[in-house]
C-alpha cells in the first residue's frame, strides 16, 4: 500500500506540473487581454517553459546525480508553488514570463526523476500499471485542471487559477514527505551516458517520431480556444466543456496505450500519430459546430493521450539499461518540441488564422506517424 500512496503522490505532482503548464492554453484570451498582447505573443507562456525544462532536465540531473530523489522532488514543489504565486501576482506580462521560466525548471528536473519511478515504488509485474496511474497525469491535467482553471477564471479572474495552483502544490509537497520513501540514485547519470544514448538507432527513432507529433500537438492545441471561439463560435461554458470532454478522452487513451505501448509500441506509437493527424486536419472542415469540435476533440484527445506513454514506453525500450537516463532523453526532448511547437503555432495564428495552423499540424502528424512506422520495427 505504502508504494502505491508514493505513486499517487508523485502523480499529483505532475498533475500539478501539467495543469501549471498548460493552463494558459485555456485562459490565453483572458491573459492576453490583460496584458493587451495577440494570441501568438501570448503563446510565449507556452514556448518559455519548454525551453528551459529542455535544458534543465539533463543539467539538474547531472548535477544532482547523488541527491536522494525523494529530497530533490520536494525540492521542486517548493519551487512549483512559489511560481504559481508570482504568476497569480504578476503586475506585467514580463513576471509571468520570469515564473514560466521558474516552470520550466520544475518541468525538466521533476519529469526526468519522477517519470521513471514506478519500477522502483511498485517492483513486479504490476510496474507497468503503476507507470500508467503517473502519466495519467498529462491528460488529468486537461480533464481536470485545464476545465477548473478556466471556470475558476471566468468567476474570479485568471489570477485566482494560479493562486489554487499555489495551494494544491502546496498540499502535494505535503503528500511526497509523508509517502515517499528515501531513494538514493541506483545509477549515475553523466553527460557521457546521454551521449551514448544518442547514438541509440531506435533512440535516434523516438527523437524524430517525438519531434513530430509533439510539435503537431502544441502547434495546434496551444490556440484551441482562440479557434473554438472564433471558428466554432463556442461560448465560455461551451469551450469548458469541449476541454473537459478532450481531457476525459485522454484519460482513456493515456489506460488503453500503456497496456497497449507494452505489447505492441509500434502500432500504438503509429495510431496515436495518425488519429491526433485526423482530427485537427478535419477540425477547419467540420469543427465550425459545437457537435462537430466535440466529436473531434474527443479523437484528439484519445490520439494525445496515448502520446506520453507511448514515447516514454519507447525511450525505456530503446535503452533499457539506463532508466533514468532514458527518462531525460524523453523530457528534453519532449520539452524542448513543445516550445518549438508553441512558437512555430503562434506565429502562423499571428499570420494566418488557427485554422491554417490546424491543418499544417495535422500534417505534421501525418509524418510522425509514418516515422513511428517505418522506424519502430527497431524497438523491441
């Protein structure tokens, strides 16, 4: 009981992590107009983290190499909740982009340890459930968070959404002291251990597969509200509820892929990549109704997911002597495809309009899922 009490820790935290990181996605409008910035300026909340998290999860890694991981986590909740303060508090858009830099070091360091734990906190055949419950946190945090955030918005300001952030990460730093049990590092991880990773042919797979669909994801999600609002002509409530129904859909995925990513990773790797392409490439055509965007965020949120678990699933195959270093190589680079994916969305929003940026993203999806297929017959 002890190791599963430890996994629903670690699986708030990042719940708390993601819902952090992406929950400017669902208050960009209102952020933006605070600050009186366009959506694809405002789309910097997304690129910044990204960024840094790319950095941060070989550097903190490296460099704490023989900290005891259960220190180093509570460590970075402590961080986490003073970011959501100086975000909840900021006076100027320049303060909410110094706390989403704070992020993205939360970001790097606590995905690269926690993400790999579950071996460790539920040894046995049951691990792979364990690592299943801990990246359900990526779409809890849609279906939960991202839906809350944006109601607690619409009633008392996007601040208030951070200022509960603050809370709960609070009230998650409390959950890892009493549960997590001390966890000494059981390999070291050097920069020339990373190095060796990447020569890795199928590691070398993953990166490419990762690069592609991460960047079609956060290209296009990260302006789903302007384009519900402006393109579907969906309401507050509605566009809640359209968020709430792709987060339940991930949750789905996120269960059915692990089981899945563990048999068979290249056909799962495969469909997750081409179902997240199908539903933002039909979303200009018959997401203009409040029926059509439902019943194709649902498929997007069954696509995206399955993302995480698959790519973390294929990291850990294609270097299963080196899990932790393995996990690294899986946040960095997921990290890092998120800022670009950000930044590249914005800038063709500012351009064109969300609806060019959907379909160009359903194409890069497209490629991912033909790497995922040629490259993943070297992943066992």
């Amino acid at each position: 009981m002890g190791g599963w009490l430890a996994v629903i820790s670690v699986t708030t935290g990042i719940f708390s992590i993601v819902t952090t990181e992406i929950l400017p996605i669902g208050l960009l409008t209102p952020i933006g107009a605070s600050f009186r910035i366009s959506d694809g300026a405002a789309g910097l909340m997304m690129t910044l983290p990204g960024i840094v998290a790319a950095v941060a999860a070989p550097t903190v890694t490296v460099a704490a190499r023989g900290t005891d991981r259960r220190t180093l986590l509570c460590v970075l909740m402590s961080v986490l909740a003073l970011a959501d303060l100086l975000n909840a508090l900021a006076p100027a858009y320049w303060t909410v982009l110094a706390a989403r830099i704070v992020l993205g070091l939360v970001i790097g360091a606590f995905w690269s340890i926690g993400a790999g734990l579950a071996p460790r906190l539920v040894p046995g055949p049951r691990r792979a459930t364990a690592n299943a419950v801990i990246f359900s946190a990526v779409p809890l945090g849609s279906v939960l968070g991202v839906p809350a955030g944006v109601l607690l918005g619409d009633l008392a300001g996007w601040r208030a959404a951070f200022t509960a952030m603050a809370v709960l990460t609070l009230l998650v730093l409390a959950a890892l002291l009493v549960s997590l049990p001390p966890l000494p590092p059981r390999t070291t991880t050097r920069l020339t251990v990373l190095r060796d990773l990447l020569r890795t042919p199928g590691v070398r797979t993953g990166l490419a597969v990762t690069f592609l669909v991460v960047t079609a994801h956060f290209g296009t999600y990260t302006y789903v509200t302007p384009f519900l609002e402006d393109v579907s002509h969906a309401g507050p409530r509605l566009v809640t509820a359209l968020l709430l129904a792709y987060g339940v859909a991930g949750v789905a995925g996120n269960f059915a892929a692990g089981a899945w990513a563990a048999r068979a990773l290249r056909p799962a790797a495969t469909t997750a990549a081409g179902l997240l392409a199908t539903a933002t490439l039909l979303l200009p055509v018959i997401g203009t109704t409040g029926p059509g965007a439902a019943v194709l965020l649902v498929l997007w949120g069954l696509a995206y997911g399955a993302v995480p678990v698959c790519a973390q699933t294929w990291f850990l195959a294609a270097a299963p002597t080196a899990p932790e270093a393995a996990s690294v190589v899986f946040t960095s680079s997921f990290q890092a495809t998120i800022a670009l994916g950000a930044l590249a969305g914005g800038a063709v929003v500012d351009a064109a309009s969300t609806s060019v940026v959907m379909v160009l993203g359903g194409t890069v999806a497209v490629l991912a899922a033909a790497v995922a297929w040629i490259g993943g017959g070297r992943v066992r």
